[in-house]
C-alpha cells in the first residue's frame, strides 16, 4: 500500500518547455487535489478532482490543466512553464467518509523553471 | 486575502517542554480544521484535527483546542520530543465548501535538546 506517489521528484524546465506531472493512489479515493507550496505561502490549490471523470479550478489554476485519467490518477499539465510556476507540487487524495476531511499527501515534485 | 493565519512563522521550545501553535481563521463557514506536520523533502502527514461541534480534540501528546468566538485554534504538544521539530500548517473546510482544504502558512517548529 503505497498512499499517494507523484513522478517524477525533480525536474528542471526552460521557459516555454511543457511537461505533466503524474499523481497515483492506491486508497480508492474518490477526489484528489493538487496543490503549490511557495515559500511564505503556505498550499494553495491548483485544481481539484471531486470524482472521475470532474475536475474543477481551485485557487490558483492559471497555467495549468489538469486530468483524471481513471479513480487512481490525476496528472497536472503546465503547456508553457513561467518561472512564476518554480514551485513544490503537492498531489493529495481525501477519504471518502462523509465526516472526514482528512487529506492524504504524496511527497512532492520539486519544481525549477530557469 | 488570508482566511487561516498562522502568524508566528517559528517558535523553538526546550524539548520536555509545551509547545503551543496557534491559528486563527476569518471564514465564519469552516466547520472542520486540521493540523498537518511537514518534514523537509516529505510532503504533509495529517495529525490531528476537530469538528465544530467540539471544544477539545485528544490524540496523545497532542491535543487541538477551539474557540469558535474567537475565530482561533491552537495546537498543544506535550511534552515536545526532537523528532516534533517541522513545520506544522493547520487548515480549515467547511462542508459547503466542495470539500477543500483552506491552508494557513505554517510555523516551524524547533525543539531544543
């Protein structure tokens, strides 16, 4: 039982340069979330995936798109990385009880756009 | 505009000691806050958290106090061990919210051995 896994840990992009950044769970959880920490910032949400097959804007979506490829997987897109998205990339899943807000997290994509 | 404030970004506490982390929120709407603890290089772990129904939520050495009148919640470690040294970020939902989680910007936590 892995929890959440984010690929890859690193990455070094150059302005303009794409890539996806992948998110995989193995809890059987409904919703999925990915968030930003920035320095001073605290997490920020990008986007959040309440069930297959949805996906909505979270609080800082702006450069990103987003995918929930099946229950198990939501990847981010950045299509032209700005140094304003040099970041650490938080992917996390929620149980599904009703009464439980509790998120679970993946350790991170450290992020460099140069 | 910051609706979970967490206003000391450090605090270091003699290890034995109580360690006190507070939180203050401006959304009347949260219903339910959670504190996360956060390693270098790792990403959060949930810890602890408390509905709005409740004053007071126990878990060991830590304990989560809420007063809802004040808009403030605090996190109570006793007594602090040096393996308790990260930062903690505490976080708010409510459940007319779409189930999201509202960060504060965490606090480092040090422990002095």
């Amino acid at each position: 039982n892995a929890g959440v896994t984010q690929t890859p840990k690193f990455q070094v992009l150059k302005t303009g340069q794409s890539m996806t950044l992948q998110c995989a769970q193995d809890m059987n959880h409904n919703s999925m979330y990915w968030y930003r920490q920035d320095p001073g910032m605290g997490l920020r949400l990008i986007y959040y995936s309440a069930s297959e097959g949805t996906t909505d804007k979270g609080e800082v979506p702006n450069g990103y798109n987003v995918s929930r490829l099946n229950k198990r997987e939501f990847s981010l897109r950045l299509e032209s990385a700005a140094p304003s998205q040099t970041s650490v990339y938080f992917c996390a899943s929620r149980t599904d009880w009703l009464y439980s807000y509790e998120q679970y997290f993946g350790p991170g994509t450290r992020l460099t756009v140069t | 505009d910051q609706q979970v404030k967490q206003n000391s970004p450090s605090l270091s506490v003699q290890e034995g000691r109580i360690s006190i982390l507070n939180c203050d929120y401006t959304n009347s709407m949260f219903d339910y806050f959670l504190w996360y603890k956060k390693y270098p290089a790792e990403g959060p772990t949930f810890l602890i958290s408390i509905s709005s129904i409740k004053d007071k939520n126990e878990d060991g050495r830590f304990t989560v106090f809420l007063n809802k009148s004040a808009k403030h919640l605090s996190l109570h470690i006793v007594p602090s061990q040096p393996g308790d040294s990260a930062v903690y970020f505490c976080a708010a939902s409510s459940r007319f919210g779409n189930e999201k989680l509202t960060f504060g910007t965490g606090t480092r936590l040090t422990i002095i051995p």
